[in-house]
C-alpha cells in the first residue's frame, strides 16, 4: 500500500482524499500489481481506456455538461490520478493521461459544437484522443514547426507531418498544430482531424523502451471543415501552450507515482533479502539509500502539489510552478528508480520485474512535455520577467 499520509497536507480537500482512496481500491481490482506484459500494446491500451471510461474516472479528464466530473478541470485530481495509476502501471496512467492531453484543446478553447460532439466519447471511453504537436524538426522549438493551414472556401487544409505521436494509429480524432501564414509569421493553428480522415495517415509506429503506441503522422492535402478549428485562427500557440500548462504537472504526478512504486519495493525487498547473515534493510549503507528516496519522493511530492494547489486556486498561468513540478519531480524519480534496481541488484535488470519496468517507463518523461534542459530555460526566463523593472508605458 503506498504511502498515503501526504494526503493531510492543506492541498487537498475530502474529495480529494476519498477520489484517492476508491482510485486505489480500483487498481488493485482491476489492475494486476506485477508481470505486465505488454503483447498487443494496442489492445491493451484500448481495453484501458474502456476500463477506466467504465470506471468514472474518465470523467476527471473533461469538463461538465459534456461527460466530465467538474466545471473546471480540477489539476489535483488529474495529479493524484496520474500518480495513483503510475504506481499500478504505466501504461493505466499513459492510457488516462492522453485521454486529458489529447481533449484537452477542446476542453479548455474548443467551441460548444466541439465539446459536444468530442468530450462525452472521451470521458465514456468509447472514442481515443491524440494532441499532434511534435514534428520531425520542431520538438524543443514548437515555434519551429511547418505543418501548415490555409483556408478554402469550404474550410481549410492541412500539409505537413507530426510524429513523436502518442496514440497515434489508435486515436479516434488528434487535435493537429500548424503554422497559419494567413495570421503572420506568428501565426497558428489547431484543428480536430477524425482518424478517418483521407488526408490523414499513420506513415511509421515508433518502437520505445516501455512500449505505448506512438508514431508519425502524414496530412496531405487534409480537409477539415471550419468548425473544426479549436480557438481563434492565429491563436494555435497559445491553445498548445495553455493546454500544456496545465497538463505538464501531471507529468511530475506520474514520475511521482513511479518513485512511490519504486521506493515501495526497494523497502519490501531490503526488509525481506537476507545478506551476511542479516536482512538488507539492517545494513546503514542501505538505510541511508532508502532515507534519500523518500526524501526525493515527499519533494517532489510538494513541487506537484504546489503547482496543482495553485491552478486550482484561480491563477491563469503557472508556468514557473509547473516547470519547477515537471522537473523536479522527473529527474528524482529517475535517481530513486535507480537506486531500487541497485538495491535489487541482479534481479533489479530481470526483463518484467517492477523495478525494471519503472526503469524503463520513467526515462520518457524526462523528455516528454518539455525536456529538463527546456524546463529550466522556462523557469529562468520567468525568474528575469519577474525582476525586469516595468516600462514607462506599465509604470
């Protein structure tokens, strides 16, 4: 049972601790604790979704009137959700996050017609979402991307290539990024395309060390309707950067989720291996691992809920919180996943075992949403906003 005492800090309110409590219940219903063998990486996320679609919890990743649990998306319930799943399994918090992250455009910019027609799907589990930001030469630079828009009589199209796509060839709709000339240099856009799209293919499935569906898209001369522009056309950047916002978080939350998982079965196995005699856990070398583990997991746990506590409160932006959340909490769990396979010593690099699958599933999310490199110019470039004296025409 992971720890759950953090739970008591003023972040949270009774819903939170009750959602907390009945997710936990859940996994391990539903959720088998140990030996996830991927197989059909596909299906498996497909029966997930259904699963947690079927479960409610769904719900938390959308908005009221349209399937969601909540007018607002509340960011410490996604956080404790995606750390809850994690710790079960993560591709259960892969399948969740990317059902927010991909509706996440329409949940927070989309037209009524959008929410409607896309949201409720999504919260039920019956339709798959997908965010298509990504491209071949524009990763770090999301500015640099060259996937373009223009606008026709009956809508607009679509030419350019996405990859780094998570969901890609299972999504029922991704909402796509691209460059709109018609607003300016700095203009963009995003759009809904329905997987069924002619314009749109899967041109490659990517193979990564802890397998999820991930793959490159090709858009060639790909017709949408004028409804399906989410926000204001020129306004793309913004939709992807408030989308990732408040989303980014979650990403920490996750890595959160890992190290807990992590340091749970680091202290169950140096309590249980017996070593000269003695159990593991009696060795101070091994104490003193185990104390900077859970001291890595209880700040990271702060930077997440901090950031989460201060979305919900009411600020537009937290982009400094979330940064500082993402990286932190990231990087630490790396260091603490680590530190159990050493502790498991030859066992901890056994293909299946949950420290080596924790070892393989953490690495992306240092990448992932930012990278740590990106995260820390985003921290340091609010820092020197912050300190710059105002201008005469703000003062």
């Amino acid at each position: 049972m992971p720890d759950r005492t953090f739970l008591n800090w003023p972040f949270f309110d009774d819903e939170h601790r009750a959602l907390a409590a009945e997710l936990t219940a859940w996994t391990e219903a539903h959720i088998p604790s140990a030996g996830h063998a991927h197989g059909d990486v596909d299906e498996a996320c497909r029966g997930l979704v259904r699963q947690l679609g079927a479960g409610g919890w769904l719900r938390h990743a959308v908005t009221a009137p349209h399937g969601g649990a909540r007018e607002r998306l509340d960011v410490r319930t996604l956080c404790l959700t995606r750390e809850t799943l994690a710790h079960a399994w993560g591709l259960a918090d892969f399948a969740f996050a990317m059902q927010g992250l991909g509706a996440g455009p329409i949940t927070l910019f989309g037209s009524r017609a959008l929410r409607e027609r896309y949201l409720p799907a999504v919260a039920a589990g019956e339709a798959i979402a997908a965010f298509a930001l990504s491209e071949p030469d524009a990763g770090s630079d999301v500015a640099a991307m060259s996937t373009t828009a223009r606008r026709t009589d009956e809508g607009f199209v679509i030419d350019g290539t996405k990859t780094w796509i998570s969901n890609a060839g299972i999504a029922d709709h991704y909402v796509v990024f691209c460059r709109f000339p018609e607003a300016g240099e700095r203009g963009y856009a995003a759009f809904v395309v329905d997987a069924d799209n002619p314009g749109l293919r899967v041109s490659e499935r990517i193979d990564v060390i802890a397998p999820h569906p991930l793959g490159t898209l090709e858009l060639r001369e790909c017709r949408v309707p004028a409804d399906a522009l989410v926000g204001e056309a020129g306004a793309g950047m913004r939709v992807a950067l408030g989308t990732l916002d408040v989303f980014r978080t979650t990403v920490g939350a996750a890595a959160l989720g890992f190290a807990r998982r992590a340091l749970d079965e680091a202290v169950a196995w140096t309590a249980a291996r017996q070593a000269f005699g003695k159990p593991l856990s009696d060795f101070q070398l091994t104490q003193s691992a185990l104390g900077q583990m859970a001291l890595e997991v209880d700040a990271s746990a702060l930077l997440v809920y901090r950031a989460a506590w201060t979305r919900d409160s009411g600020a537009d932006r937290v982009t400094r919180e979330a940064a500082m959340a993402k990286l932190y909490a990231t990087e630490a769990a790396q260091r603490v996943i680590d530190t159990a396979v050493q502790l498991f010593g030859g066992r901890g690099v056994v293909s299946g075992a949950p420290v080596e699958s924790l070892y393989r599933e953490i690495r992306a999310l240092r990448i992932y949403e930012g990278t740590s490199e990106i995260q820390k110019l985003v921290i340091a470039g609010q820092l020197l906003k912050d300190a710059r004296p105002p201008s005469r025409s703000e003062g």
